[in-house]
C-alpha cells in the first residue's frame, strides 16, 4: 500500500513540485509553480499557479530534449493527460500523475490518502497512528526522513522500519553517463514497455528496525 501523506506541511525547494531532466547541458530542473502563503502550508493546500502557460513550456522542455528517444510520444501523452485537468494543488496534480504512471507501467499497489485515516499526534507518532489503523507491518521511508524519524516509536508499535535504497540498473540514456535521480519519464522516454524492468534498486533497503 501506498498512502499519499500529503496533509503535511509543505516545504519550498522540495521535490513536491519539481523534478529533473537530462539535456545536452546537464540536469535541468522542470518546476511546476505554486503559491506558497504561510509557513503552515500543507501540501494539500498549496496551489498551483496558472498566471503563465508553464506546462507548455514543460512539453516544449521533453520535445526538445528527448526527441531522440524511441517513446518520446508516450511520455507527451502522459503529459497532455495530466495538464489537460488544470488541477487546483499540487497534491491533485502528482496523485493523478502517480495514478496514470502505475497505470502505464502495471504497478497495481493500492494508492490512498492520508487524510483517509484520521489521526492525532506530532510526526512519527501520527504516521505509527496511521500505519497502525492499515495494519502495516513494515514502513519504507525515504532516506532523508532518517534525520527526523522516532526509530524507537516504530519498535515499541512492533513495526519494521526500512529505509529506500536509489540505486537503479543504467538504461540508454541520450546525453553522456548514466544517472538516475532524474524524473521517470526519462525511463519511459528511453525504455517505453521495457520501462517496469529498471525499476528495481540494484541495493537492498536499509533495514533499520526488523
């Protein structure tokens, strides 16, 4: 299972609403712009800001830099797909973008929102409220919430803890080396059907709580 913990505080210069690119000249960073108010945000809140044609600009980016790739046309399908809903938040837009992703790549795990299972409490304590009521046996963190987790709270609930290992196998890649921290679409772009095959981590997980 997989739940979209989105009615959390939203953090500028995160991944929530940007993500990178390879071109001729190195990575280059897509953003989709959002209005952010106040500090207290949440993610679900944050607004998308429509007051120049910004996905446009975000196709002409793939045509120009992925034109060489075999499946080019089926990540501008993706594309069009999502843009032509004008969602209101950030939130909106990725849960469809994710959703039409597994779609295409086969992934079949359950997608659910956080703000379906009320619960109570500061941050590790409200998430182990959360797997909790889902009767989650493990939790796979991302690796940069290791600085703030509770690891002793995932003990004492009686629930693995793991945190993400990034290490992908290399596909063909337009422009120089190999590197995978860059958007999935690149995957897509270059793999098309084949694209399910590389998304393993080569790595294991880091196991932290077993």
């Amino acid at each position: 299972m997989f739940i979209f913990y989105d009615d959390q505080q939203y953090s500028k210069g995160s991944w929530r609403n940007r993500n990178q690119i390879k071109t001729p000249r190195g990575l280059r960073w897509i953003t989709v712009p959002v209005k952010h108010e106040h500090l207290s945000q949440l993610i679900c809140e944050t607004k998308i800001d429509y007051s120049h044609p910004w996905h446009e600009s975000h196709l002409g980016l793939v045509r120009a830099n992925y034109a060489r790739t075999p499946y080019m046309e089926q990540v501008l399908d993706i594309m069009r797909e999502v843009f032509q809903h004008h969602d209101d938040t950030i939130s909106q837009l990725n849960i469809r973008l994710t959703r039409l992703i597994c779609e295409h790549l086969g992934i079949r795990t359950p997608l659910h929102l956080s703000m379906d299972y009320p619960a109570t409490g500061r941050r590790t304590e409200r998430l182990i409220a959360i797997l909790r009521q889902v009767g989650a046996t493990t939790y796979l963190s991302g690796p940069t919430a290791q600085g703030y987790l509770e690891e002793h709270q995932f003990r004492e609930a009686g629930i693995h803890l793991e945190y993400k290992s990034y290490d992908y196998t290399p596909y063909p890649q337009l422009w120089g080396e190999f590197i995978g921290n860059v958007a999935v679409l690149d995957l897509i772009a270059n793999m098309g059907p084949d694209a399910r095959c590389f998304l393993k981590s080569q790595t294991p997980n880091k196991v932290v709580i077993a």
